[in-house]
C-alpha cells in the first residue's frame, strides 16, 4: 500500500520525541484544531505540486457504482408516482451523480485531510439551524440544506480520522471517552433540533464506529447496558421523559396501541395515527404484485407524508411485495458491497469510513421501512435515493463517491503517485 496512507497513523516522530508537548491540549487539542487549517492547505499544496498527488485515476468498483445507479433510477420512478413531479428531485441527482464520480476519483488522504475542516464546518450549520424554526417548531434546515444530513458523512470521517492517527490509544479508556463525548456531543445538537430519529441515528453510527475501532471491550459492555436501559424507558415511558415534545410521546403511545392492538379513539385516527394507520392500509392492499405504478389510492389524500419519510408505502401498495423485495434486495446488495470495499481496503482509515457509511446507510433503510410498517414508532428518517429532498439525495450520492474513492486503494502500487 502507499505509504502516504500510513501517514497519520499513531503518532509522528516528532509527538514520541522529548520535544513532545507536557499538556493534554498541547498534544491533542491544539494539533487537532490547527487541523481545521492545516489539512486543506496540505491538499492544496501536493495539487499544486501535480494533480497526481489528489487524484487517482483508476476505474472503481464498478459493481457498487451499478447498484448505486438503479437504486437512483429506480428511487427516481416511486418519487415521480408519489410526487407527480420530480423534475427538481432529478437535477439534484444528477448534480449528485456528477459529484459522485468527482469524488470517486480523489485519493484517501484527501478526505482525511478535510475531516477536520468538514466537521467544523457542519458543527457550524448545526448550531445556525436554531435561528429558523421549521414544522412542529423544529429546527433542522438552514436556507436550504438539512445540515443534519452533511453532518452525518462528516462524523464518519471525522471518527475515522481520529481513530486511525490515535489507534495505539485504542484499549485504552480514555479515547473510548473521547470518541464517546464526541459523539453525544453532535447527537445532542441533533436532538435539540427536535430531530429524535436523527440522535439516534448518530448514536448508533457512532457506537458501531468504535465497534469496528476496537477499542476496549469492557467499556462497550457498560455502553450497551446504558442504551438498553434508555431505550426501554424511552418506549415504556416517554411521558415521563421531558425532553421529548408532546407530539415525539404521542407518536410513541400510538404505536404501542397499534403493536398491542388496543384501541385507536377516532379522533387519534384523524390525527396522531393517521399516517401510520395509512401507511399500512397502502402496504396492506398491495397484495403480492401491488396495484400498478401510479395507481396508489393512499397518496392521493389520505397519506401526507408521500413522497418522504412515508414513501415505501406507496412503492409496497403500487408494486407489492415483490417491488418491495426488490428495492431491499439492492440495498442489501449495496451494504454488503460496502463492507467488501472495507475488507480489501489496505487503509486503516479507509476500511473505517467504508463500514461507516455501509453501516449508516442500512441502518437509515431498516429504520424508514419499520417505521412504514409500525415496527418502531414514527420518526422522521428519509429513505436514501427514493424520498424527497436535495440535500439527503446529493450528500448520499456523494458519501457513495466516497465508497468508489476507498474501492480503488487496495493496495495496488500507484500509477500516479509522486
């Protein structure tokens, strides 16, 4: 493998000396937050020395790439039929597309290099949401862009980076508590834009990062007790919580009615059961082979959410259960091709992102479908490639870009390396 890709693995010459900083912001703080500055000049400087240094010019996983385009085409197809129109779902796509092979084509050490400078500049948008309040009194776009969803890509990044540069500190606890504080710290951001179904989604991609990082096991023990004890009081008990706004612990009361099957009053049907109650009337009434494409009864006035976070109701009702299996299938063929990208990755850094963004991405799908199928309670997770929004298509096109990128370094000696 390229030695440039050892590069911020563990600790320079220079960190193990005696010159070494005495302080903890000596040795990490201060180094990590000249990052934000650092790492970007340092891409500008080996491109401005040859574009070899930032670009390599080899053909990627071409299987990946497949599967992305027909999970893009076929997503397109089930938001036209929800939507009516998706001329501007499109353009985003396509800008997406175009990015993704941008992306593919730069080297690891370029986003390695801007993981400092990404997350600080997420961490930013995170905190501008609050000064626009969106539906429900939420807060979670800014302009025109779902920070949220840009956050996402960049904590894996961010974690990977750090992960690899102080993996000798892996059994210890103490890097267990940074990674972790890290982690709460832009779930929490994320959850105060009352975005419920977003902090847990951070959490767990953050849990599943340290997972693969290896790091003390004992500490995970302690995690993994914490989680289960929150998420039970969070589904027994959420009135009890109060962090939670009143419409989180009605969509959470509803679906206990519906999983127990107690009765649902007329006016939570109307209201707080609706979409769950329609959702599944959709999916229910689309047999083995659906309705037909564009027939869907539900989106016409009974389902709101149709083109969003509620959309694989109208693909289950237009084309069954074998469209339904069919999408699934390719999302599974998706993640599994990520995790082989992971596996002949020779980077450390790289294997890291590629089971980072493999492992957002299934879980984002298994949420989204549970939620359609009342399986969990309602929240607010779009389904990548096939529910409305720009920001969400052309971050995940780009997060795929990311995926190519890490399928071309395995290893192989560089054709275009200084």
């Amino acid at each position: 493998m390229n030695t440039e890709e050892y590069e911020y693995s563990g600790f320079s010459a220079e960190e193990t000396s005696e010159e070494k900083p005495k302080t903890v912001a000596g040795k990490y703080l201060k180094p990590e937050i000249l990052r934000i500055f650092t790492g970007p000049m340092d891409v500008l400087r080996r491109f401005a020395k040859s574009p070899g240094g930032i670009f390599n010019f080899r053909l990627f996983d071409v299987y990946y790439f497949v599967v992305v385009i027909l999970l893009v085409a076929f997503g397109l197809a089930v938001h036209y039929s929800a939507s009516y129109s998706n001329k501007t779902q499109a353009i985003f796509a396509l800008a997406g597309i175009i990015l993704m092979l941008i992306v593919s084509q730069l080297r690891l050490s370029v986003f390695r290099d801007f993981a400092t400078f990404a997350m600080a500049v997420a961490t930013v948008f995170l905190i501008l949401v609050f000064t626009r309040v969106d539906y429900n009194g939420t807060h979670r776009t800014f302009i025109f862009f779902q920070p949220s969803e840009v956050a996402k890509v960049t904590l894996i990044l961010f974690l990977a980076y750090l992960m690899d540069k102080y993996r000798v500190h892996k059994a210890k606890g103490s890097a267990f508590a940074v990674y972790l504080t890290i982690i709460i710290f832009y779930a929490g951001l994320v959850f105060l834009e009352s975005h419920l179904s977003g902090c847990i989604l951070f959490l767990a991609i953050g849990y599943a990062m340290m997972w693969y990082a290896n790091l003390s096991k004992k500490w995970f023990v302690v995690l993994t007790v914490f989680a289960v004890i929150a998420m039970l009081i969070l589904l027994t008990s959420p009135e009890k919580i109060p962090a939670l706004r009143d419409y989180q612990v009605d969509r959470i009361l509803i679906w206990k009615k519906i999983l127990f099957n107690k009765e649902i009053t007329p006016g939570e049907k109307q209201n707080n059961a609706r979409q769950v109650l329609q959702s599944l009337y959709g999916i229910g009434s689309g047999g083995l082979f659906g309705v037909g494409f564009g027939e869907s009864g539900q989106k016409v006035s009974n389902l709101q959410e149709k083109a969003n976070d509620f959309i694989f109701s109208v693909l289950g009702e237009e084309l069954g259960f074998a469209g339904s299996m069919i999408m699934l299938i390719l999302y599974g063929l998706l993640v599994a091709l990520g995790i082989r990208i992971a596996f002949k990755s020779k980077s450390y850094f790289g294997s890291l992102v590629a089971l980072g963004i493999s492992t957002q991405m299934a879980l984002q799908v298994l949420i989204n479908v549970a939620v359609a199928t009342s399986l969990i309670p309602n929240t607010g997770i779009s389904l990548p490639f096939f529910s409305d929004g720009g920001t969400s298509m052309v971050v995940t096109l780009i997060s795929m870009g990311i995926m190519l990128a890490i399928s071309k370094e395995d290893g192989r000696p560089e054709k275009n390396a200084e």
